[in-house]
C-alpha cells in the first residue's frame, strides 16, 4: 500500500496537553477501526502549530475520509515516493 504524509494545520498544536493528544489519537483510532485494514496510522509528529502525519493507504481518497470521519484537517495530503536516510549515503 501507499504510504502518505499529512500536513494538519493546528494553531497552538505544540501547546496542547497529554490528554488533549490522547482524545486526538482515540479520535483517529475509532475512525480507523471503523474503516478497517485500508487505512493505517503509523506515526505523527507535533509541532507548534501544525501536525505531520504518516499514514499507509489504498489511496489519497482514504487519506482524505479519514480526516473528514475524524474531523482533522488534511491541508496537504502528499504521497511518498521515495525514503532516504544516512545509510542511502553509502
């Protein structure tokens, strides 16, 4: 499958608490059941005010219901197209 960056516009995202972090993922999480194996979370990253989200899925379009199921916002949503890393140096 696909694997997608999202970039999620939240003003003060780097500000919120645990608890306000664990709703979003609980959120995220129950959407995610809900449409099964097609869409999957591996990881997100906070910052001041945006959040970077990795996902793997079908498709764009799953990226997209997702967001809209869960109510986050999917400002950008790009496709990965390659991986690098200090080792791709060798």
């Amino acid at each position: 499958m696909p694997k997608f960056v999202i970039e999620r516009n939240l003003p003060g995202a780097g500000k919120m608490s645990p608890m306000d972090l664990k709703g979003i993922a609980q959120a995220s999480c129950n959407v995610l059941r809900e449409m099964g194996p097609r869409v999957q979370w591996q990881q997100s990253y906070v910052t001041d005010d945006k959040i970077y989200c990795v996902y793997i899925a079908d498709s764009e379009q799953d990226v997209l219901e997702h967001a809209k199921k869960g109510g986050f916002p999917a400002n950008s949503v790009n496709a990965v197209r390659a991986v690098i890393d200090p080792v791709t140096a060798s």
